[in-house]
C-alpha cells in the first residue's frame, strides 16, 4: 500500500486552471452582487430629493458612494427643485471644488444637515454650536461603501456620551477662564453623571 502519490502523476497543470477560473467566477460574482445592492441603493435615494437625504426625520444619515453623489449633483433631477435641494446642491459643489485631492469613487459619506438638531457626531454638534457652520458638507467615512449592509446607520451621539463631553467641554472652559466655582461644580457633575451611568449600566 503506498502512503502517498507522487506529484508527476498530477495534472498540476489542469488543476491550477481550475483554480484560476474558479477565482475568477468568485471575483466576477462579487462584482456582480456590488453593482445589484449599489443600483438598488441608487434606485432608493432617487426616489427623494436631496433635502429628505439630509434631513430626514431620524438621526440616521443616508450612507452613499462619493461616486454617487457627484452623479447626484451633475444631474438635473426633478427631485432636487426646492429650495433647500437646490442649497445643498450649492454647497457640496462648492465643498467638492475646492478640495486638492477627492477619495476614491466608493468612499462612503453622507451630508450632514445644518441642522442644529441633527447631529452625527461630538465634532459636528460643536460645528453647529459652537463654531457657527451653517453650510451642508459631505462627511467621509475613510472606508469603502458596504453595500452588504443597511446604507443608513444610526450615528446619533448617545446621551450619556454627550452629556460627558459636554461636561468635561465646561471643565476646560472652566479652567481656561479661570472660573474656580465652576470648575467644582462641573466635577461634581461628572461624578454624579458617571455614578448615574454606573447604575443604568447594571440595573437595567
């Protein structure tokens, strides 16, 4: 009984066409089902303007391709004829034009609203303000759009998040002003708020 086969008696050559038609079918079906899930995505955002894109009634921003957008602004759609569409169309434009280098095609982003009340995160909420930004911007999420998954994620600040921030914001304020009253009543704030976390955390 022989313990093993010697390699001449393969076909090594065959096999490895195999293999390379196999990856090939594997990287064209990929392809394939990218294209689907973005065209279906596509098909959805062409159905609002870009003001419901941006300010749509939740905390979730629409995620899409850099690809996407800039065929958004070139186009002159039907949906985009109101006044706060044409707004944002100004702006990103505008954004878009002075920038040096842009992302890749399928980088995923999204607008962020000027709204005060929408706001994806710590950084955007002292935007709005604190430092007065009043102009829709494109956001980049420094990785490829995943169409595998749902295009629009939750990005609100969670309270107990915010409210830290917030407080350790007035700390430092606090001590840039040299404001010593305020100083303690801030860190009693941010103890007595970690203590509250604390104990959500484990009792619900």
């Amino acid at each position: 009984m022989r313990n093993s086969t010697p390699i001449a008696e393969l076909d090594i050559q065959e096999l490895n066409n195999i293999l390379k038609e196999l990856q090939e079918k594997l990287t064209k079906n990929l392809s394939d089902n990218i294209e689907y899930m973005r065209n279906e995505n596509i098909k959805y955002l062409d159905r609002h303007s870009l003001d419901c894109i941006a300010n749509n009634g939740h905390y979730e921003p629409y995620n899409f391709d850099l690809g996407y957008i800039i065929e958004r602004l070139k186009k002159d759609s039907s949906m985009d004829t109101n006044e706060e569409s044409l707004r944002i169309k100004i702006d990103l434009s505008e954004q878009i034009s002075k920038m040096k280098n842009i992302p890749p095609f399928d980088t995923e982003c999204h607008i962020e609203s000027n709204n005060e009340k929408k706001c994806t995160s710590f950084w955007n909420f002292i935007l709005k303000n604190f430092l007065g930004q009043k102009k829709y911007r494109l956001v980049f999420h420094n990785n490829k759009m995943d169409y595998s998954k749902t295009y629009y994620e939750t990005k609100r600040i969670p309270f107990d998040k915010f409210l830290v921030y917030s407080e350790i914001f007035i700390f430092l304020f606090s001590i840039l002003s040299s404001n010593v009253l305020l100083s303690v009543i801030d860190i009693f704030a941010i103890i007595g708020t970690l203590i509250c976390m604390t104990l959500i955390k484990y009792l619900l």
